[in-house]
C-alpha cells in the first residue's frame, strides 16, 4: 500500500504538467515556426501546439478532437502528425 501511495504521489505531477486545451470553436491559427502554431478563437490567442511536422503558411491544418494535449494527433495537409507540445495561453 506505501509503494502504490508512493508511486500515485511521484507521478502525479507529471500528469499536471501536461497542458489539456479546449479548442472547440477555434477558427484560425498563425504560423511562429516551421513546427509551432498558434491556435485563435476569433481574436483571443487559445494556445501555443508544437509538431514534428512542417507546417507551412498556405498549410491545412485540422485536429482530430476539440480538446488536444501533447502527444495527441492533429493533420496537417492530410498527414497525421503527433502533437509535441502544447501552452495554454
């Protein structure tokens, strides 16, 4: 029981530390880099998502649920990509 209780407490935080980000009715998103996105709902800033994968100006991006947290899957330009990191700003 010590060990489980242990165990629960030391892992814990890194559950807190991944950001979970409601992006339901975001509508369009600005390019920082190559791999990072900011994601907008009208004219607030909903949250910074870094990938992998090479996101150009012209590209297509969509997400595959209305709340995204690091290592889910977004598309970009039809490829699935993993999603490296996100900020809720």
């Amino acid at each position: 029981m010590r060990k489980l209780l242990l165990t629960i407490l030391l892992l814990s935080p890194l559950a807190s530390m991944a950001d979970t980000v409601n992006i339901f009715g975001a509508n369009r998103w600005s390019r920082i880099d190559s791999h990072t996105i900011i994601v907008y709902r009208g004219t607030k800033a909903i949250c910074l998502v870094k990938t992998w994968g090479f996101i150009y100006t012209s590209s297509q991006i969509r997400f595959t649920d209305d709340f995204i947290s690091s290592f889910d899957k977004m598309i970009i330009d039809g490829d699935v990509e993993d999603i490296r990191e996100v900020k809720r700003l």
